[in-house]
C-alpha cells in the first residue's frame, strides 16, 4: 500500500486548500485514516482522524478543519478553511488498513499573514 498526499500550497491567512490522500494501485478500504502535521523544530502532532463515520479534531483546528473520506476510492480529505499562520506545516496522512498503519510522504501547507 502506498498512500500519496496531496494539495498543499501557499495561501494567506484566512484561506483555504483542500488536501487529498490517495492510494495508489489497487486500493482498500481504510479502517481509520487522518492527518498530522509538523512545523518547523516541532515534533508531528495529530490533526484530525476518522474511523467510519466518526471524526475527531485537535482543538487547535476545531470548526475550521474537515476531515471525510471517499471509500469508493479509499481516499481521504481534509477541507482546511480560514487557515492562519500557525497551520503552516507539512501534513501527513496515515491510515491503517488490514492491521497496519501507512504513512503518505507528506504535503507542504505554508500561510502567510
């Protein structure tokens, strides 16, 4: 299984990007999937996760941060609106499949303000 994130990008405070995590080749179906991210000097730390139907959220990303998942084509989103400056970082998704867990190669998020 590999996992490939993708949609990051530059944007100003206040904006929005949506990132995508895609399998490629054959695809299965995620057990639980979600994102971490990690800033510069920072250790990674969790986004936001979902497991069936059930998201859950860091506080820091509460009521701005979406997580879904598409599982006609195994496939994870996360919609990130009124992004602020402190959101800059490299996101990884993961997301455990058959028992394992699988980490996507991660995707640059920059905000300026």
């Amino acid at each position: 299984v590999q996992l490939q994130a993708s949609g990051g990008g530059s944007v100003q405070a206040g904006g929005s990007l949506r990132l995508a995590c895609t399998q490629s080749g054959t695809f299965f179906v995620l057990d639980w999937a979600g994102w971490f991210r990690q800033s510069p000097g920072k250790e990674r730390e969790p986004v936001a996760n979902i497991r069936e139907s059930i998201e859950n959220y860091e506080d820091a990303v509460k009521g701005r941060l979406t997580i879904s998942r598409d599982n006609a084509k195994g496939t994870v989103y996360l919609q990130m609106n009124s992004l602020k400056p402190e959101d800059t970082a490299v996101y990884f998704c993961f997301a455990a499949i058959r028992g394992r867990i699988y980490w996507g190669q991660g995707t640059l998020v920059t905000v300026s303000s």
